[in-house]
C-alpha cells in the first residue's frame, strides 16, 4: 500500500515539474544548527500555570535529530500548555510548496473576500494547484504580503514566479498556525473563519495524512504537506498542523529540503515529528 501511495504523490509532483520546467538538482550540505526556544504568551485559562504544572519541556532529542539529519532541516513547536515554543534548524529559505495554500485561503478569511468555497476545499483537502492559481489572484499579490507582515513572518517572502516556491521557515509558519489553532493577539481571524479552515485540514485525503500525524495518529492531527522536486533545492517535504488528544495540544513545522527522493524526505519528516510527539508525552507522563 505505502508504494502507491508514493506513486500517486510522486505523479502530483512531477505534474508541477512538468509545468513549472523544474530539474531535480540538489544543493550542498546544511549550515551548523540554529536553536531558538522562548516561551509565548498564549497560554489559555484552561491550562493555568502553577509551582507543579506544566513542567519546561525538554526537546533535547529533538535537537540531537536535527544534529543527525542528513539533509537541510527546520522543524519547530508550539505548546499550548506551557507556552514554550522551540526551534532547531540546519538551513534557511525552504520553499513552501503545497502549504502555501493555507496562506492563500487565510488571506481571503482575512480580508473577507467572497471566493468559491468548492475551490477552497480541492486546494486544501485533494491539494489541487489550479485553485490555488485563482484563489491567490482573488487575494491579490499586495493582501497576501500583507498577511505575512501582519503575522510577524520576517522570514518568508512571496515568489513572483510560483506560489510554491515562497521561501519561509518553520519558526515563521507556526505564526501562522497559532493564528488559526489558537487565539493571538493579531485577532486576524474569526472563530468561525478560523475553525473553517481547521477543519478543512483535518479533512485531507488520507493518502496525504502522512508528516506531523507521525506520534499523534492521523485522527488526533489537522495538516497540509508540501513535496516537489525543485531545481536547486533537490526534493522539498514539509508538514505543518495541529494535535490535539486529551492529553497533548500543540502547533508543528516541519520544512524540509536537498532529499534525495520523496520517500526518504518523508521518513526524515515522521522522523523528526515522533520525537517532538514522544518529548512532549514524556513531559504530560512525568506531570502526572
């Protein structure tokens, strides 16, 4: 079964090396890694902070995986309950690819543009391109850099040649996922627009639920994943989304580049998702 579905992901990325006249040619190496943790304050009252609870989390393992990855990696998280964010990462500029579609439908939310909500589900569900084409055009070019400005995301930047080859990092699209998941100070989003587009991701096609649901399981993870064959950046796999159980609630991003196929690119991915997953159960098994 994971062949096919390897060959039915693979097909939709070599449509978009087709159209786009893209040759597969990987960069060198990644840079030293970079980590970032800092707490950010939105925390909700149902998780109130105490002497006992929540404890600081430990993502040392995290970091050690970045360390070993043998390709250019940018994986960071959010949790909710204690408000830590972390970041470890071993390069810059990834391409967004297909997530880059949950900007595009935010900037219609956000600037409240009438726009076909049929269109909306095939570019976030079945991740079609050419709704993605129309619904940026809809958006205009001038709202969506906006967007990013709005939400702080210093380090991503539209491509005026394809939506799919904007550069960003992970840190930059937890912004973004805190804005949908989560309440923030930007208030970009209203409930109602904001859980739309939630459940939009939790509904993918279940051969794409592959990336962030790595740990958490695919019924417990809202998401979208990117993956193309891009010229200087080799193959591009990247996952972000939301897990929520009983017990665990956080945003995940992870951007990756220079794979050298779509199937190792994916491994790195669920890789470096179960050991946010397993880092954080550990933390809510010692709280207990």
């Amino acid at each position: 079964m994971t062949k096919y579905i390897y060959l039915a992901l693979g097909l939709v990325a070599l449509v978009g090396v087709v159209l786009f006249g893209i040759v597969l040619k990987p960069t060198p190496a990644s840079q030293a890694t970079e980590t970032i943790e800092k707490t950010i304050s939105l925390v909700p009252e149902e998780y109130p902070q105490d002497a006992d609870t929540p404890k600081k989390l430990d993502f040392t393992a995290v970091q050690q995986a970045v360390d070993s990855a043998t390709t250019t990696v940018d994986v960071a998280v959010y949790e909710r309950k204690t408000g830590q964010f972390f970041e470890a990462k071993n390069g810059e500029d990834f391409p967004m690819a297909s997530v880059a579609k949950v900007p595009i439908l935010m900037n219609l939310l956000v600037n409240h543009v009438d726009y076909d909500k049929q269109l909306a589900y095939n570019m976030i569900v079945k991740s079609d391109n050419d709704p993605a084409n129309g619904l940026l055009l809809k958006g205009t070019y001038e709202n969506y850099d906006a967007l990013f400005k709005k939400l702080d995301m210093t380090n991503t930047k539209r491509s005026s040649y394809a939506w799919g080859l904007s550069l960003t990092d992970a840190g930059d699209m937890i912004k973004m996922l805190n804005e949908i998941f989560y309440v923030t100070q930007n208030e970009l989003l209203t409930e109602q627009d904001a859980k739309y587009l939630a459940d939009l991701m939790k509904q993918v096609e279940p051969y794409q639920k592959w990336g962030v649901s790595a740990g958490p399981g695919k019924e417990n993870t809202a998401l979208k994943n990117g993956w193309n064959a891009l010229d200087g950046y080799g193959w591009v796999i990247n996952s972000i989304g939301h897990v929520k159980t009983n017990q665990l609630d956080y945003t995940i991003a992870i951007m990756t580049k220079n794979n050298k196929d779509m199937a190792s690119g994916i491994a790195e991915v669920e890789n470096l998702s179960e050991t946010v997953y397993n880092a954080i159960s550990e933390t809510e098994e010692n709280n207990d």
